[in-house]
C-alpha cells in the first residue's frame, strides 16, 4: 500500500498527534521510522487504557449505583504524587507497586502528551472530575511528571492529598543531563533523544550550551507552584514565594532525594494505609534505587560554581533548601534516634477532662 502523499520521518515527528489518530495501516507505512514505531505504540497503550476504562465503567453499571455505598473515611483516600523528574521518582513509585495489592490500594500512572506538566483548562476538569468520583480507584495512588493543581478552584468538597520529592537542583540537572543521552539501568534498550552526543556536563557549561543553561534549572519552582502562567516564567520571584506557599499549605510531606528512606519512613507511620511495610521494602528490596542514570560523570568544582552564578539558581537552590529545612523539622518532631538508628516516635497526646461524665 502507497499512500497518495508520502511524507518522511521528519514530517511524522512535526505531525504526530495528528497521525496517532489516523488509521494503523498508514501508520505502519513508515514503520522503519523510529518516530513512527513510537506513534503506533502510544495509539495501542491509548486503546488499552480506554478498553481498561470500558471494562470498569461496565462492572460499575452491572453492580447499580453506589450513591449510598459511601466509602469510609480510609477507603475514600486519594493520594497525588506529582513526580518531578530525576529526583528517584522511580524508585519510590515502585515500593508503592510493590506494596499495592497487600494493603488493597491502586496505583495509577497520570500519563501526560509528551511529559508536558501543564493541562489544558478541560483536561483539569476532567483530571479533578476522576479523582474524586472514581470510586472503583479508591483508596488511589496517582502519580506522574504534572505540576501542582488547586482542587479547591474546581469546587470539589474533598482535595487529594499531595506528597513529593525534590532534588539538590544542579544535581537533578546533571543527572537529567547525562539520562538524556545515555539513558539508565531501568530500560537500558530504549533509544534517547541526545543518545550519540558525548559532551560532557563540564564541556556543555564551559562553551554555553543550551542543555546545561541555568534556565534549565527551573523546574521545581514550577512544579510546585501549578498551572498559572506565572510559574513557568523563568526567575518569577512570585513563583518561587507561591511554590513555598504550596509546598506549607497545600503538601502532606515534601522530601528530600538524598533523605529519601527517612521520607518513605515517615509516610508509612503516618499514612500506613498505603505505606505500611515501605520503610523494609525500600531496604532490603531489589527495586530500591532501580533507576541510575548511565555514564553520568560528577561536574568540576568550577562548573559548580559558574551555574552557582546564575539568579535562577539562587532561587531553586533557595527553594530546595526551604523543603530540605521543612522536612528535616518535621523529621525532628517524629522520630528519635538511638545507636545511630531512627524510630519513629509513639503517640505523644491524650485526651482527659473529659465531660460530661457518664454515669
């Protein structure tokens, strides 16, 4: 089969949202284009996750409503994990596989067009519409590459709860750097977007590259921050105050990559619904640290310090020390530490006084 108007790789890669909802057959007209191999995997896992959807969607009606099945306060639970990437997303996103089937709770993968962390204003309605009425998902785990978004805007009378890690920023830059072309231990087959440019981090800086820019520091800001088109303007100070202001008010608990096990450790005394048995799984477990970036070279003290120039950096750095100050004083009022182990603290209130008496 010839199509009429033949088109080469490059037009397939500036047409591909369009071409994933054409007709297979055309698709597979190129399939030595590895553009194109990548089109008709992601049309197939779209048809898989909307036949998963069907087949709930079905059960639901065949067992009749639920209005009045309300679901207990523990069974109506909906934690958000907005991943930001390079910062072992990876590896805590599988302890929660791991543990979903034995504490009966699902895990859900938020699966974005091309890792953009921003929705549209209808696929936000309907985002807050499924996680608050998906009852056959509840108790649920989401997690994916999506900025933080206010529930409370969408009227809905119970929010999420939201969690996260972040990452020492021009450490998360590095590795994201050297993951873009040489990928990791995770799926070491999978062929990456730089894959073949063997400049080093130091050598990107030193000649003023565009992958290693300080510009690309800005992420974590933004991702705390949300869907307003303030927090992706690069170096906004508003952003940086309104990502504080979420990280205080709107997260359960932020955590630190380098103290990660300490995170998983307060997560499961505090929410051991979904995290009971994390803190020995992340220890002893084959998937702790699964995902480590290949070939990654440490940068120079110089390149350290020529990024450390940069405003952007000023205020990611300043950010990521304001999470790292929050969670170790949250880590202070909950655990204790004895031969150089923590524990976690017993519960350390009770109630007296209380009346009127009963007879």
């Amino acid at each position: 089969m010839t199509s009429k108007n033949p088109i080469g790789c490059s037009e397939v890669a500036d047409n591909e949202e369009s071409l994933l909802e054409e007709n297979m057959n055309f698709l597979l007209e190129f399939k030595d284009c590895p553009i194109v191999t990548n089109c008709v995997l992601r049309l197939q896992q779209r048809a898989i996750a909307r036949h998963e959807v069907r087949e709930i969607e079905q059960r639901h009606t065949m067992d009749g409503p639920r209005q009045d099945a309300a679901l207990d306060e523990e069974e109506d639970m909906v934690i958000i994990y907005n991943r930001v990437p390079k910062t072992a997303s990876t590896s805590f996103t599988n302890i929660a596989y791991d543990l979903c089937a034995k504490n009966k709770y699902h895990v859900l993968h938020i699966n974005t067009t091309k890792n953009n962390p921003v929705m549209s204003l209808q696929d936000q309605v309907r985002f807050v519409k499924n996680i608050t009425s998906w009852k056959e998902m509840k108790p649920g785990f989401y997690h994916g590459h999506v900025s933080y978004l206010d529930f409370a805007k969408f009227g809905v009378k119970k929010k999420p709860i939201y969690i996260n890690v972040i990452r020492d920023p021009i450490e998360r830059l590095v590795s994201y750097y050297y993951f873009l072309r040489f990928g990791d231990d995770y799926r070491p087959g999978l062929r990456r977007r730089k894959q073949g440019d063997k400049k080093t981090f130091d050598e990107c800086v030193a000649e003023g590259g565009s992958d290693c820019a300080p510009e690309k520091l800005w992420l974590q800001i933004p991702f705390f921050c949300g869907h307003s088109s303030e927090c992706w303007n690069v170096g906004s100070r508003w952003a940086m105050d309104q990502a504080k202001y979420n990280l205080i008010n709107e997260y359960f608990l932020v955590g630190v990559t380098e103290e990660l096990e300490d995170f998983i450790m307060l997560l499961e005394a505090a929410l051991p619904r979904f995290f009971r048995g994390a803190t020995e799984l992340y220890r002893t477990g084959k998937k702790s640290h699964l995902r480590k970036t290949t070939e990654k070279k440490l940068p120079t003290k110089q390149t350290i310090a020529k990024l450390q120039q940069s405003d952007i950096w000023k205020m990611e750095n300043e950010f990521y020390e304001f999470a790292l100050e929050q969670f170790q004083f949250i880590r202070a009022h909950a655990v204790r530490e004895k031969d150089g182990d923590l524990y976690i603290l017993a519960q350390n209130f009770f109630y007296e006084k209380i009346y009127p008496k009963s007879n």
